[in-house]
C-alpha cells in the first residue's frame, strides 16, 4: 500500500500475526469484563483497579499505567472497543505488513507509553481546575495507540487511499485532518474522552516521532547522535596518536635513494 494503486478495497485485509494476537487479546479482556460486571454481578471496582489514575500511580499502583490501554469500557456502550479493533484493524494492517510485527509492536507499546506518561506528567503541573477538562479522574483505552497508528499510517504511505469501514474512502492526508479535526471538535465541547484528551494528542505525536517513515524521525535522530559520536571518537584518537609520535622522538624516514642515483642493493634503504 505504498501507492494509491495499493489501497485497500472493499475486500477484508488479512492482519498479520501480532495484529491478530493484539486484537483477539483486546476484545478477550473486553468481554471477560462486561460479562462479569454486566452478567456476574462483578464490582465495578475490580473493572477500575486496572485503569489509570494519576495519583494512585504516584503512590505506587504503577501497574495501571501499563494495564490502562488493555481496559475499553464494559457497559453503556459498544464504541470503545469497536473504535479500537476498527481503528487498528484497518490501519495497522498495512504497517506491520511493511515494517514486519517486531517494528509494529514496539510502536504500539511505545506509543502507549509515550501518550499516557505525557498525559500523567501534565496532570502534576497543569491546575486542576484545567487538568479536569482534559482528563478524567480514571483513564483508560488503547484509543491513542489507534491515533499513533493513524498518524504513522498517513505519514508512511503519502497519496495512499484507504476505505474505512470497507466504504469511506480517505486519502493519507485527509485522514489526518479527520484524526486531529475530530478531537479538536471533541475539545471545544468538553466531551473528554475514556483515554483523556491529552493522551489522544500525544498519541498523534508518538505516531510521528515513532512511525513517520522508515527510518523513522526518533531513529535518524539516533543515528544522527551515533555519528557525531563516533566522529569525536575518531578526532580524539587522532590527536592522542599525534601526541604519542612527537612524545617518542622518532620520525619516519622514507627508504630509497634521492635524485638519480639508485641504491645498489636491497639493503641500501634504511627506515627508522
């Protein structure tokens, strides 16, 4: 799909392995949850033990910063672990197809990382009364990885079209104007997100810094760093061997005769 004549058609994609162990896990925990609040008569609390929350996380439950995007919503509505197996399916598809599933999981679990560490990290500086309009007190869902994968999709096949649903139809560049225009919309009326708002956007950020190409903008900012380093290493052991010669005192003589005159045996040229 690296072209438009590669675009998805009205027929299923075929997801690749990890995809498909991602998908299956996310809709297994989903379900195991509904039906045990739903139908087991399952607290509630046992759903939120498992979702992030930014001051219990402070006081050591790190475990939900690492759980939180394996929790969608049990009750009240389908959307949120539909809009994540949708979001991932369609687009992932193609991404670990052309990065291989090693590349993609990584991506998926650095760009989850990434969005809810920057979502936590602003809570503890930005004033409650503003931090309450972007994040809810729970936090939950792998909706920003869904952004991140929007974004790394849109960025890796430019002028590539994709069919959303198997219908819409949405070009490279039109999918990120969707993408970033409908959490703006979804911002100014204050509907804030299970995942939180500030997770959201710096998922988008993470599909750029993780996914925008191949190598991507963190890679080739990396391999920029090991260049200059090893070009210092180099200069460095270029000046130390200059100092180690002028210290020793001798010098290199070139063998062989000067001028016209040639050496009359092998044993004439001397080095020192």
């Amino acid at each position: 799909m690296a072209s438009s004549d590669m675009s998805q058609q009205l027929g299923l994609p075929r997801p690749g392995p990890v995809l498909r162990v991602v998908l299956i896990a996310l809709f297994s925990i989903w379900l195991a949850f509904a039906l045990a609040i739903n139908w087991g008569e399952t607290s509630e609390n046992v759903f939120l033990l498992f979702c992030g929350n930014t001051s219990k996380i402070l006081q050591g439950e790190v475990w939900r910063l690492f759980t939180a995007p394996l929790m969608h919503a049990p009750s009240g509505s389908i959307w949120h672990i539909l809009g994540a197996i949708m979001g991932l399916y369609f687009l992932g598809t193609s991404l670990e197809d052309a990065w291989g599933g090693a590349r993609f999981l990584r991506f998926l679990i650095a760009s989850l990382l990434l969005a809810y560490g920057v979502q936590l990290a602003f809570q503890l500086v930005l004033p409650a009364s503003l931090s309450t309009k972007l994040v809810g007190s729970i936090w939950f869902g792998s909706i920003p990885a869904v952004e991140a994968t929007a974004i790394a999709w849109a960025l890796s096949f430019r002028n590539s079209t994709v069919r959303l649903a198997f219908v819409i139809p949405i070009t490279s560049k039109g999918l990120v104007m969707v993408v970033v225009g409908l959490n703006l919309m979804s911002l100014v009326v204050g509907e804030v997100p299970p995942s939180g708002h500030i997770a959201a956007f710096a998922g988008m950020g993470a599909g750029w810094l993780f996914g925008a190409g191949t190598p991507s903008p963190l890679r080739r900012l990396y391999l920029k760093f090991r260049l200059r380093q090893l070009d210092r290493e180099t200069a460095q052991a270029r000046r130390s061997g200059q100092k180690r010669a002028k210290a020793s005192g001798f010098q290199v003589i070139e063998g062989g005769a000067s001028g016209k005159k040639k050496p009359e045996k092998k044993g004439d040229q001397w080095l020192n």
